[in-house]
C-alpha cells in the first residue's frame, strides 16, 4: 500500500470580495494533482513560490479541504478517517507556530498527549538530543531563535513516532550546522523505514536527498520522475562564466544568474561555441569561463520557463 495517495486532487480559493468585484473567479492553487509517494521513499516536492505545495501539505494533513479529488495515507482517507491518517503524519509546517506559555520539553510531552501517548520521555530526550537541542530543554519557547523554534517544530513533529514525515521547507533560516544534523537524522529514520515528504527551495539538498522528485507549477505536476532520470533528461552541460555585461535577452531567458556569474546550458561544444560567438557579438567581455555538468537546479530553471498555465479559473 502506497504511504499517499493523491487522487485527482484540486483546491479552488474562492475570489476575495475585491477580486469578486473585478469579476474573477478564484484561484486554483492546485489542480487536478495524482501521484503517489511508496512507503519507505524519500520524495521531493519542488516548485516556485506559489506553486500549491503547502496548499496540497495542509490538505494532506487534514487543514483545509480539497475543492475535489481524494487524499489517502497509508490507506486511511485524509477526510473520512482523519484520525487514523492524522496518527500516520509528522508534519513540521512551513509557518512557525508555537505555544510561547511552555518549555520545550512541556511543548513536547503535551504533543505526545495529544496522540494519547505517556511516559514518552525516552524518546523526547533523544529527539532533543538529536536535533541539538539537549540544553534547551527548559528554555521557554518565547526565548528561543527562528532557526531553535524550527528545531522544535520537527522534534514535535515526531514525538508520535509517525511512519510519514513530511517537512514543508524544514531548513529555511537554520543555520549550515543544524542543516546537516537534520538531514543526518532524517536520513536515518528514512533508512529504518519512515517515508519522508519534502519541500525546499534549496535544490541541492534535493538532489542529494530524494530518491523521487515531483515538481509542481501553478498548480501542476509538470514533472515526476526519478532525480536520477531527472537529471539525465536535462541539457548535459552548462557553460559558466563571468561577466559585467548585460546579457541579450534571448540568452537571459534560459540563463541562471547570480551576481556576476552567469550559467547557460549548452548541449555540446557546438552549443558552446555559439554561445559564445553570441556574447562575442554582443560586444560582452566573460572571463572565468567553464563547464560543469547539469544539476537539479538546471533542470528546474529549464521546467519553470516552459509554457505558463493558465492561474485563473472560469470553471
Ligand atoms: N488561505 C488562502 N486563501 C487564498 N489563497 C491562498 C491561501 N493560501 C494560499 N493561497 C494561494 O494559493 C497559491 C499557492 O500557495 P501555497 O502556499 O500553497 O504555495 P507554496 O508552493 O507553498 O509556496 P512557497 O514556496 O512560497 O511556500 C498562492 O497563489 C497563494 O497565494
Ligand atoms: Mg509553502
């Protein structure tokens, strides 16, 4: 049995009284989305800003309803056995929310209540251990830092000791250190058999991490594959280099840019050298010039400047 299952699933916001007056309809945050994540995967969800993926968590865990479709995990329907399903999750939410009145291991021992589970301090200690935050224990939850307070929003996450894990940009804001204690912990629950859901906008960590990857625009899955297959599909190479120049605007369209250094992708040393003819006779000096193999990153610019879908709906 699939750990979750996604079935035909859309999510209509109704139209804000101002939008209403300009007569539009709604927004389809997510649509018509299908797939489904095996026990024991490590599954990516990637997409833009915007794109559905905390609008398709927050159904998943029961929040909000879908506008139609179904949602299963591990079997047990999201809407009609909420509770089983809910028993089945360890959601750490995008949004930090917290109970600023508690400690943290209070905060901890009234999640494990919640799930009618006591005397859970074994594994508490060893969440706070893990998570680097053994001598936190008794910091008030108001005392603490963004990147401790999402530390505690994971070890909540799992004092149930839940099979599927899903993390909604789990690392945003946490610090290199705890970033990799994270994943080595996550990690090693996914060895021991946990599924884990992700979404992040660091798509090296991706990379690195899923076996699976769905990758959502406006809405829709436009791509779900293996990261393996993912990566192989794309262009090959990608020509790196610097410069002060603006770029054409046919180059600019497929080019990832960060401060001076530009990257294109280039198939083969044809490519490249009309690349570079290109910026020779846009009159732009590159200095610093190299290739390098196609990442996640690559792959994902390339999907999100493919053709838009239509965002409003007169359905
Ligand atoms: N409660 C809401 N009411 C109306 N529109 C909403 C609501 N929540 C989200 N939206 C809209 O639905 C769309 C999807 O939002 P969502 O939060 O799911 O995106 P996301 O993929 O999680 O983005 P991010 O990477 O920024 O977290 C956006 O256009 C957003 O403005
Ligand atoms: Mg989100």
């Amino acid at each position: 049995m699939p750990a979750i299952t996604f079935q035909q699933v859309c999510k209509t916001y109704p139209p804000t009284r101002q939008q209403r007056a300009q007569g539009k309809t709604g927004l389809r945050a997510v649509d018509d989305v299908s797939f489904q994540i095996e026990e024991g995967e490590f599954f990516g969800l990637l997409g833009p800003n915007g794109a559905g993926k905390t609008t398709l968590i927050s159904m998943l865990a029961g929040l909000s309803r879908p506008t139609s479709g179904a949602i299963s995990v591990r079997g047990f329907d999201v809407q009609t056995a909420y509770a089983e399903a809910r028993r089945q999750l360890g959601i750490v939410p995008q949004e930090l929310v917290f109970d600023p009145f508690f400690n943290v291991r209070e905060a901890l021992r009234i999640q494990s209540g919640y799930f009618g589970i006591r005397d859970n301090d074994a594994w508490i200690d060893e969440l706070l251990q893990s998570l680097g935050l053994a001598d936190k224990a008794t910091a008030n939850m108001r005392q603490l830092s963004g990147g401790m307070k999402r530390r505690v929003l994971v070890a909540q996450a799992l004092v149930h000791k839940p099979p599927v894990i899903v993390l909604d940009e789990p690392t945003a804001g946490v610090d290199v250190e705890l970033r990799q204690t994270l994943w080595q912990f996550i990690a090693r629950l996914n060895k021991e058999g946990s599924t884990v859901l992700l979404t992040t906008h660091y798509l090296e960590e991706a990379e690195a991490l899923c076996h699976r990857i769905a990758m959502l625009k406006q809405g829709r899955v436009i791509a779900l594959d293996r990261t393996s297959e993912l990566l192989r599909n794309a262009a090959s190479n990608v020509l790196r280099f610097k410069t002060d120049g603006i770029l054409p605007s046919a180059l600019a369209a497929q080019a990832r840019i960060t401060g001076r250094i530009v990257q294109l992708p280039a198939q083969n040393a044809f490519e490249v050298e009309r690349l570079l003819a290109t910026l020779r006779q846009a009159g732009l000096a590159v200095e610093d010039v190299e290739m390098r193999k196609a990442d996640l990153e690559d792959v994902f610019i390339d999907l999100m400047a493919g053709e838009q879908t239509p965002l409003e709906v007169a359905r």
